[in-house]
C-alpha cells in the first residue's frame, strides 16, 4: 500500500471535508468512547470468565447536593417535633411520611419522602438500605476540629469541590483519579473482552470512573447506546459515501505519528462502537416497562447493557448515571417532591428488570451527591451543608436497615458547626469501600483504593466497615 504524507492541518481538514460534514464533534466523541487499555500497564492478576461470576455497581449522581433530611425523616413524636422545629417551613407534614421499619432500631421511629412509595417497599421487603450521615471526610471529625481547620476536605461546602470528593474519596486532593477508576485499575482483567471498558458512563466524561488504566466509556440511551460518527450507520447514499471516505481515509497508512494515531483511535473507536452496539441489539429482551424520563431511560439503557453482558464476554461493570436539579436554593418543596418521584420511579423500574434478567443480586444500584444541605431554611429552599444520607438497592444489600448514626436534628447539636451544616459520622471511605469488597476487591486492595481508610477502619479487621453488603 502506498504511503502518503500529510501535515496534521491536512490529515483533519480531509477529514472534515472529504466526509461531507462528518464534523470534528463526532471524531473525538468516539475518541472519548475508545474504550481502548493499556495492556503493557496491567495489574498481576489472573483473567478469568465465569457467566456465573457477574457483578455490577451502578453509581446515580444526585447533583445539586440532595437535601436527604427530607428523604429519610424522623417520624416518632418527639423526634419530629425536633425536626419540625428545625425545619420550620421546609418540613414535611408528619402524616404523609411513609413508614418504614428498620431492622436495627435505634429507638427513634422514621418515614420517607411520600414520593418514595417504591423505595419504601424495597426497604420492607430487604433489597434497600440507607447509609445515615455519610459525607466527604479526610478523617474522623469534630466541631473543635472544624473550627481550627484541622485536616478538612478542600473546598468544603462547594458544589464542583464536594462532587469532586465523592468521586475520588480523596477529599484532601482536587487532582486525584476517581475510586471508581483505581477500582477497575485493579480489576479490568476480569473481563475477557478488553475493547470495551468496565467503566460505561450515561453522562459521558466524568471523575468518578477516570483512573491510570481504564477511562469511562461513553454511551447513550438512545438506541442501541453507541456514539457513532453521525450517520455512519444509515443506509442513505449521502451517508453510505460519507461512510466509504471515512473508512478508506483509516485505511490509508500515515508517516507522521500523530497521524497515525488519530487515525488508529478514531478507527478503533468506530469499531468499539460498532460492537458495542451490536451487543446490545443481540442481548436479552427486556419487558419491563421504564418512565419517559431522562433518568429512566439511561437506566434502561444501563439493563440493557448488563442483558448483553454475555455478549459482550464481562464479568465486571461500573455505571454512572447522572439526575440533576437537586440545588433547591428555591421552590423546594415542589421541586425536590418532582425529583423523589422521578428517582423513585426509575430506581423501582431497574431493580425490577434485574429482577427479570435472574441477575439482582448481583447488580448493586448506589447514590451519592455533592451534600446534603442546611437543615434551617433561607425563605424558600436550603443552602449547602455537608453530611446527608445514601441510599442502596439490590438483593445482595442487607436491607431494611440504617447504617451508620442518625444524628439530632436541633440547632447547635455536637455535629452543628453553625446554621445546621452538620459534620458526616460516616465516612465516604466506609461507604465505597463496602461496595468495592462486594465488587472484587481484596482488603488488600484497599489502601490504592482508598488512600484515607485506614483513618476509618482498618481493613485487616476482615468484614466489611459498615456490614450493609451481604
């Protein structure tokens, strides 16, 4: 084959034209979907591949920071009247909280959101758990440590800083690689199939699943979940020809690297894409019926890539799935209302298609969110705080519980460090670290994963550091 040179100016500038308005957009969303991994840099760890041996974590983003106080509520008398009190005109009226009953009472009675009817009967049935007062922490922390600075996480009580945080679980660093991504770094070679990632993002590049080896892999809800160079999988003659300039520009052999390179990704990329979806029209149908909504249908596109997973030849996954609107500075009541209703629909619909799929308790869903906010009101929403609650489903959780410690609710209470910003008794380390054990990891493993832990919990100690994973 001849060889042909061009200035990279050119190498782009053929693309473009030559592919009538393929556009550079599209190059580099398939750059960012490549999928591709760094062989040379992988960890010592015998492949294997057991159809038998699936497992998935499903990380939903609560952007906004979700005021989770009024998500998991006190409902008894007396702690209600704290709550009340507190909450002035941002509280839920008492009798429209749903009950729930945790297996392990702390003498305090509780309810949910009413807009959380499915979540309620997940917690009853034993598929759901919440993790109480869970927050970004470099180590265990009181209001004297607060007020003296001591070893608090950068940018506390800021929206990109904390979102940052529950992303990596290394509060004390904004430059640190996600804990999702240092989880897959260690266990990608699970996964017979190395040309897709572990690592499947909804909401394309993220922090969460970045690591040294492994990057997020980018799809869509929309049809069959791949990014494809526009067009390039319609039948038209416009875009057949487009098609044919594309795939004879990557059949050419270039002198310059970069070039070359390009060229390489971009074909990879379309090929990763290709097969990606194919994998998804070929997996097993799904007949659960998923909401309109956005969450709703990048969760279904979520079951529909763990129902190819056979196809696909992976035994590991990670999602990320993100639902905004939760900074309620405003309208709260309304607004936060919409977003329980939509959360609780979509997370129902899933659990209920892994359900179907015969794979729930292998699939384990998870929330996280910038923070929780301010108990007291300021007019009309609440403004940003600190520690909240989480929530997780799937039948491989030891539910009907509340992990960790619910704290009191009224104004100056130990963990207030002023207008009810309240200091997290659970840390986040404690909280991924559960779901990386599940996932695969070792306790040996951890210390990568999770630079701060043992200021937690001490690996070695064997379980697990809150014992909601079964």
């Amino acid at each position: 084959m001849s060889k042909h040179k061009h200035t990279r100016r050119q190498f782009l500038g053929r693309t473009t034209m030559g592919c009538a308005s393929l556009g550079l957009t599209s190059l580099f969303s398939g750059i960012t979907n490549m999928g591709l991994l760094n062989a040379a840099a992988a960890a010592n760890r015998p492949v294997y591949n057991s159809s038998n041996n699936y497992k998935a974590l499903v990380c939903i983003m609560l952007n906004g920071g979700n005021d989770s106080y009024n998500m998991l509520v006190p409902r008894g008398s007396n702690e209600y009247a704290e709550y009340a009190t507190v909450r002035t005109n941002l509280a839920l009226d008492q009798s429209s909280l749903l009950p729930i009953n945790p297996l392990n009472p702390d003498g305090k009675s509780y309810g949910l959101h009413p807009n959380l009817g499915n979540m309620q009967t997940l917690f009853e049935s034993g598929d759901a758990a919440f993790i109480a007062n869970v927050g970004a922490l470099v180590q265990p922390t009181t209001v004297a440590d607060f007020q003296a600075g001591s070893n608090l996480p950068v940018g506390l009580f800021s929206h990109p800083d904390q979102r940052t945080h529950w992303q990596t679980s290394v509060p004390q660093d904004l430059d640190a690689l996600g804990w999702g991504g240092r989880l897959a770094d260690i266990l990608y070679t699970n996964n017979q199939n190395q040309d897709i990632s572990m690592n499947i993002s909804l909401n394309g590049i993220n922090v969460f699943q970045r690591g040294n080896i492994i990057k997020e892999y980018a799809i869509s809800p929309e049809g069959n979940g791949s990014i494809l160079i526009e067009g390039y999988d319609q039948t038209d003659l416009r875009n057949v020809l487009k098609r044919q300039t594309l795939d004879n520009m990557l059949d050419q052999t270039y002198n310059n690297v970069l070039e070359t390179a390009y060229s390489n990704t971009v074909d990879a990329s379309n090929n990763n894409s290709l097969e990606f979806s194919s994998a998804i029209a070929n997996g097993t149908p799904i007949t659960t019926v998923f909401g309109d909504d956005p969450l709703s249908q990048k969760l279904l596109m979520v079951a529909k890539t763990i129902a190819a997973r056979s196809v696909l030849n992976v035994s590991n996954q990670t999602f990320f799935v993100e639902l905004g609107g939760f900074d309620n500075h405003n309208n709260f009541l309304i607004e936060h209302a919409d977003l329980m209703a939509t959360l609780d629909a979509a997370v129902s619909s899933f659990y209920n298609a892994m359900v179907e799929l015969g794979i729930n308790n292998d699939v384990t869903t998870f929330t996280m969110s910038d923070f929780s906010r301010k108990l007291v009101s300021n007019g009309d929403g609440s403004d940003h705080a600190w520690g909240g609650h989480s929530l997780v489903i799937g039948g491989a959780v030891d539910g009907q519980k509340i992990y960790g410690q619910y704290p009191d609710l009224y104004l100056g209470n130990p963990l207030d460090t002023g207008s009810t910003r309240l200091i997290p008794t659970t840390s986040c380390d404690e909280y991924f670290a559960e779901l990386a054990l599940w996932f695969g990891a070792s306790s040996s493993d951890l210390d990568q994963i999770f630079p701060n832990i043992n200021n937690f919990w001490t690996p070695s100690s064997g379980g697990g550091p809150l014992g909601f994973m079964s």
